[in-house]
C-alpha cells in the first residue's frame, strides 16, 4: 500500500512538473514569436525608409550628372560649367580633409578615375585593348589622404 502511495505521489508531482515547464516553454516561446514579430516589422518599416531614401539620392545624383554631361556638351558654357564643377567638388573634398593641398584631391581623383577605368577596361574584349596592363601602369601613384 505505501508502495502505491509513493507512486501515485511521484506521478503527481511528475504531471504537474511537466504541466508547469510546458506551460513555461509556450509562455516563452509566445514572448519570443511576439519580439520577433515586431523586430521584423521594425525591421522592414526601416528598410522602406532607408530605400526611399536611397532612391531619392541616387536619383538626384543621376540628375545632376545628366545636367553636368549636358553643359559640357556645349563648348564655352561646358569649359565654364566644367570648371564650375570640379571647384565645387574640391571644395566639399576640403572641408572632410581641411590639411590637404590640391595635389591631394588631384591624387584621390586619380585613383578613383583609375577605378573606374580598371573596370571599363575589364567590361572591353581582349581584341580592342592590346594591353590592359600597359594602359592601367600609366597611371601615376598617389598616396592615400586619410
């Protein structure tokens, strides 16, 4: 008899461990799906924000460099607006470097034209460009603004 008393006993308190940890574990797992839920949607609210964003600058940015193109387009006005340009660029560039000297900006010009350069000359078949490696090595050193 308190053989069957001891085990009814541990069978009770067995269930009823089991019932609460179970009912802790959804309880959990119920906060967890809800925190992750509103960290997704937290999540793509800032990432509509940030493109639209994006979007904006890049479209600005297209629209300035067609205006650029086409006031170089015409002779006189695009030597002006040319020089109009780069100044303005300069200008900006000095104010994230202010102990730099115009052959700085010139060398960081350079090296992000080489860049550039580097990749259209890849973008090129073989047969139009007898030396990639010629054309990239004319291209002068500068050393880095920081």
């Amino acid at each position: 008899m308190f053989r069957l008393f001891k085990n009814a006993v541990f069978l009770v308190w067995l269930v009823g461990a089991l019932a609460s940890l179970s009912i802790g574990l959804t309880w959990w797992s119920f906060q967890l799906t809800t925190g992750i839920a509103r960290l997704t949607g937290e999540a793509a609210a800032t990432g509509i924000k940030h493109r639209k964003e994006i979007a904006k600058t890049l479209a600005r940015a297209k629209a300035q460099a067609r205006l650029q193109r086409a006031l170089v387009m015409v002779p006189i006005v695009g030597i002006a607006a040319g020089v109009y340009f780069e100044e303005q660029d300069y200008q900006e560039w000095k104010q994230q470097y202010p102990n730099s000297s115009r052959q700085d900006y010139a060398c960081e010009v350079a090296a992000l034209m080489g860049e550039v350069l580097g990749e259209l000359l890849q973008e090129l078949p073989e047969t139009l460009i007898s030396s990639k490696e010629q054309l990239a090595g004319k291209l002068q050193k500068c050393h880095k603004v920081e």
